[in-house]
C-alpha cells in the first residue's frame, strides 16, 4: 500500500474534495428549497380606470381622461389616496341624515406620471343645497358654460364639467323623494379654450363616475342617468 493512501484506496486529498461537493451541494438544496419565490415587482403607473376604483371609469371615461391629459400613463395612488364612489356615498348619507347636507368630497384624482404634465383629473361630488340649485340655474342662464341634455342637467367647458342628477335612496330622504346630487370634474391646468372634444372628453368622465354614484346609493332608476352616453347640446357658450 502507498503511503497517503487510506485502508479503503481513496487519498487525503479525494476526501476533501468529495467533502466539499457533498456541503456545497446540501448548501444549494436548502437554500433553493427555503426561499419564497420572488412575485413581480409592482407597477409605478397605472392606467386611468387602475387609479379610479370600483370601476368608476368605463373606458369612454378612460379615453376621456387620456384625451383631456394627453397621456395613458399615470401615477399608481398610494393606499387611501382613491376612496372611490363607496367612501363617498357614505359620506352623503351620513352628511344627509345629520343635517340634510353634505360638502361630500373627492372621490378619485388621475396623476400623469410625467412630472411635467400637470393635467390632473379630479372627479368629486356633492348633494346640493337650495343656494347651490339657484347657482346652478344661473350658471346656465348666463351663457359661461356650454349646456347639455344629460341628467336633470350638465354643463362643460374644455377644463370642467358638471352633471346634475337626483336620487330617490333610501340611504338619504327614501324611495319617493329626490336629493339634488351634482358630480364634477375638474382638469387642473387643463386647456381654456373651447375644443368640443374636451369638452364632450369630460362629460363622458363625469357621467361614468355620476352612474358609478347612483349606483352604490341605490337611486331609484339610476338617477335618471342613461346607461349609454348622448351627447346632446342643449345651449351655445355665449360669452
């Protein structure tokens, strides 16, 4: 027998290599078989109907909001930042029942994710006292907003629209009396001129997000709001 030999015929040197392939090998085989598979890394951006929730953006709405930002990408909200039509028609209901008002509040806002692109969409509403209707109808009888036959009534500009609708619910006075309930959207450093494709752009927006509210609420035959949106011109901006 050769000197360095062991009674077996495998060397010193044998060993230790074999010993070292066996750890390392029992090395990988733990840790591949103790870790959780990476998922994927989330998005940044989403696109308008992902920041809105509760699908409170059909996709005319989604176009409409892309046509009136001039972008398909936007910021993904950060958690809480979008209520959605759900924590608004709480907050109408509970403002109702305590003192038959509500400031309501904003219910979604659609980022860019372009830092430049300072063209956010904010969609909010709001149950409208006896001062606000009064305001309302003078807002169409002096001839600043162009005015449509969509709800009880609607008004646009390239950078605005509102929409006004009532709702017959018994989460606010019951199934026979209807609340005034206007719904907004605002386009901030949105264009000023008259482009009637920005305009129809935010009629379509607020009479998505408006059916959205109507529906959570319960009000009786959707508000009176039409499932499909037409857009039909009531009266000309005048000045």
């Amino acid at each position: 027998m050769r000197a360095g030999r062991s009674a077996g015929g495998i060397g010193p040197r044998r060993v230790v290599r074999i010993a070292a392939f066996l750890v390392g090998g029992m090395l990988l085989v733990g840790c591949s078989g103790g870790a959780e598979p990476a998922g994927p890394p989330e998005q940044a951006e989403v696109s308008a109907g992902g920041a809105c929730p509760e699908g409170m953006l059909n996709p005319d709405a989604v176009n409409g909001v892309e046509r009136v930002t001039g972008t398909n990408r936007f910021q993904r909200p950060d958690a809480g930042e979008n209520p959605g039509v759900t924590w608004v028609a709480d907050v109408l209901a509970r403002g109702y029942a305590k003192d038959r008002g509500s400031l309501g509040g904003t219910a979604c806002e659609v980022t860019p994710s372009d830092d430049k692109n300072r063209r956010r969409v904010s969609v909010s509403f709001e149950i409208q006292g006896v001062l606000q209707r009064t305001g309302e109808q003078s807002e169409s009888g002096k001839g600043y907003y162009w005015e449509y036959a969509l709800g009880r009534n609607a008004l646009a500009l390239s950078d605005r629209a509102k929409l006004f609708f009532d709702c017959a619910s018994a989460r606010l006075a019951g199934a026979d009396t209807a609340v005034p309930v206007a719904a907004r959207v605002t386009v901030s450093d949105g264009s000023d001129g008259d482009d009637p494709r920005l305009r129809e752009a935010n009629l379509a927006v607020v009479h998505s997000a408006a059916r959205a509210l109507a529906a959570e609420l319960g009000c009786k035959d959707g508000g009176g709001l039409s499932e499909k949106l037409t857009v039909q011109e009531k009266s000309a901006r005048t000045r």
